[in-house]
C-alpha cells in the first residue's frame, strides 16, 4: 500500500511545482506588457515560418502592370521589380530564415554547451585540449570564412547553412558554459554527487545542466538573432545562390537592383525586410528580459 503512495505523492509533488513555475511566468509577463507583447511577435514569426507558404499561391502572383506599386490595402507595402507582393514576398520568405536560424541555434547549443560542461567538469587534460580548439576556433573570423566558403559549397538548403553557421558560432557559449560550470563543480551537492560514486554522465546531465537550462535557453535566443544578420548579410552582399526567395534577396534586389539608395519607388521593397528583421530582434530581446526575470529569484522579489 505505502509503496503505491509515495510515487504518487512524487508525482503530485512535481505536477504542484509545475503549475507553480507557469503561475510565475505568467505573472512575471504580465508584469510588463512589453513582454507580452515580445511573446505575440514571436508567435507570429513561428506561424509565418510554419505556415507562410500555405497562405500564397506557388508560383506568387505577378501584376506586370504594377511594378514597384505604392503601398495601398491591395499592396500594404506595394509590389518589387516584378509585381509582386511585398508582404507575401516577407510571409513565404520567412521559412528560409527562420528554419536556418532555429538550426543554427539548436547546433550551436548542443555542440558549445556540451564542450563547456565537458571541459569544465573534467578538467586537467581535456580542459585543456578542448579550452585550446576552443581559442583557435574563436580567432577564425567569421565573415571572411563564410565569404571563402561560398565560393566551394553552394549553400542549396536552409538546414546547410545552418549548419555551417552553427558550427561556426558554438566558441563564445562554450567558453562562458565553461566558467560557470567551474564555479558549479566546486558546490556541496556536486560534491555529493560524485562522493556517491555516480558517472559523468549523470552528475553533468543531471546535476549540472539543469541549473544552467535558462542561461542556454537565453543564449539559444540570441543565437537566432546572429544567424538571421548572418545569412540576411551573405545573400544582401550577392555571395549566395537566389535559389529561395527569403529576406537577403530582397534586400539584395531592392538596393542593388531597384536602386532604393536613390530613388523612393522601391523604398518599400527595402524597408519591409528590414522591418521583419527589427521585430523578430526587439521580439527575441523581449522575451530574453522576461527569461532573465523568470529564472532570477533575485530579480523576481524586485
């Protein structure tokens, strides 16, 4: 009897500590409606990256006799070189960014986490060896790798590129992984942990990376921020293939091709891109302000 009562207590007792922790991100969202409103950009950007391209037709419509067309309610932000919608060349655009930034966020995490609670928590020779690869990847630079990559691998597919971007960009969270795993393996529960005989494996994946998931969780944001700038950049400066139309493109073809520098008939073919960008950026910093908040006690009895 006794022992069918207490996984149940546990089981009651998790899902209390569960209802508690939503109670708190609720509150701490509601708080500032600013937040909110940084979670709703979010959701919006996830439904246009998921179902954009089921909204418009394939191939997009082309109206030949409204080229570069004032914005109107037919045209919210007018048409580009070819007729067509702005606002739909933004939606079904969309995918290719998002998608190429979630998977550079995922490898990123996963590689740079893993590497800095490994290096941390062992320490001596691995440390040292992978501290080391660590540095010399963080010398590399970036731009000018990716610019040299473009010329031998035609970047095809989203998934591709996100993963060259995340392999490239996994240095700075293992290095900071790293530091607080230090600080966290000299701690009295870590200490009982392997006092208790358990396996690496155990006290990093169930001991410490619990209490660093927010601090990954922040970074994994901030990661889709510097992989959108990254390909938005690639395909604005010409280095990539056009084979999908995403937001570089049309940077791309609204300053290079529709001369927006000079002229204000392609103004809005510029300006709706960069829009995108600014929303899915002030969206992502918003919701790493509540994060900060949530995961913070300090912060949450302010």
């Amino acid at each position: 009897m006794s022992s069918t009562i207490v996984p149940e207590a546990e089981a009651g007792g998790a899902a209390a500590v569960r209802r508690n922790f939503w109670r708190g991100v609720w509150r701490v969202m509601r708080r500032k409606p600013s937040r909110m409103a940084g979670a709703v950009i979010l959701a919006v950007f996830a439904f246009m990256g998921i179902f954009g391209l089921m909204l418009y037709p394939d191939p997009l419509p082309r109206d030949t006799s409204a080229l570069y067309a004032s914005p109107s309610l037919r045209h919210p932000f007018g048409t580009d070189f070819e007729g067509t919608d702005v606002l739909a060349l933004v939606v079904t655009g969309s995918r290719y960014v998002l998608l190429t930034a979630v998977v550079t966020a995922v490898i990123t995490v996963v590689v740079g986490a893993g590497v800095g609670l490994f290096a941390g928590f062992r320490r001596g020779r691995w440390d040292t060896v992978l501290m080391r690869f660590t540095d010399m990847k963080l010398t590399i630079p970036g731009l000018p790798l990716l610019l040299v990559l473009s010329t031998v691998w035609k970047f095809t597919g989203a998934v591709e590129m996100g993963l060259v971007l995340g392999l490239l960009g996994w240095g700075g969270i293992a290095r900071a992984v790293r530091s607080q795993t230090l600080s966290l393996r000299e701690r009295g529960f870590i200490e009982a942990a392997r006092g208790l005989g358990l396996s690496t494996t155990h006290i990093v994946g169930r001991e410490l990376l619990p209490g660093m998931a927010p601090y990954i969780a922040m970074n994994a944001l901030i990661a889709v921020t510097g992989a959108v700038y990254a390909q938005v950049g690639l395909f604005f400066l010409g280095v990539l293939p056009f084979e999908s139309n995403n937001w570089g493109v049309m940077l791309n073809f609204a300053v290079f091709g529709g001369g927006a520098l000079t002229t204000t008939a392609a103004l809005p073919y510029l300006l709706a891109p960069l829009l995108a960008i600014l929303l899915l950026t002030l969206g992502i910093v918003l919701v790493v302000d509540a994060m900060d908040e949530i995961f913070n006690p300090r912060l949450r009895e302010e």
